[in-house]
C-alpha cells in the first residue's frame, strides 16, 4: 500500500469508527467537499499536510499524530524499506 492509499484507508476508518459521514468531517474541518473528494476518488495524488491537520483536528477531533499512528502507516514504512533493500 501507498501513502496515499493509506491516508484513504485512514480517512474511511475514522468516518466509520466516529459513525459519521465524510461531508461532515469535512464540513466541520472547513475544506473544500470537492478538493476531498478528488484525493478520495484519486484524482489527486496526495493533500498537503495542512489539509491532512485540518481533517484530522478540526473534522476528526484528534491530533495529528494519531492520525498517522496506525498500522496503515507502519505497512507503508515496512514495505519502502523493503522494496530499497531489494533494489540495491
């Protein structure tokens, strides 16, 4: 998995987890419903880090280290290693 696929995982996850919808995180993190919606979709690559905070303080109510504390994160970590070592 990618980090931006894992930043996806992660985003579904903690709608799921709060039962709320992702229009309401978004609301509440006062972004932009269709720039979400376009990295959701895959229509772009990655959000910034700014917008990545703004979800997760402002719409999820937690930090942003704990956004990114998940096992989605670790995998990622794990496998860009591995694939580095099997290049050289």
């Amino acid at each position: 998995m990618d980090f931006s696929n894992a930043i996806r995982q992660r985003i579904i996850m903690l709608v799921t987890e709060q039962n709320t919808k992702l229009s309401i995180v978004v609301k509440k993190a006062g972004l932009n419903y269709n720039t979400i919606m376009h990295f959701m979709d895959g229509k772009t690559k990655l959000p910034n880090l700014s917008t990545i905070n703004q979800l997760s303080i402002n719409g999820f109510g937690i930090p942003l280290k704990d956004f990114f504390n998940d096992a989605y994160f670790k995998n990622v970590i794990t496998e860009e290693k591995r694939e580095k070592t099997d290049n050289n």
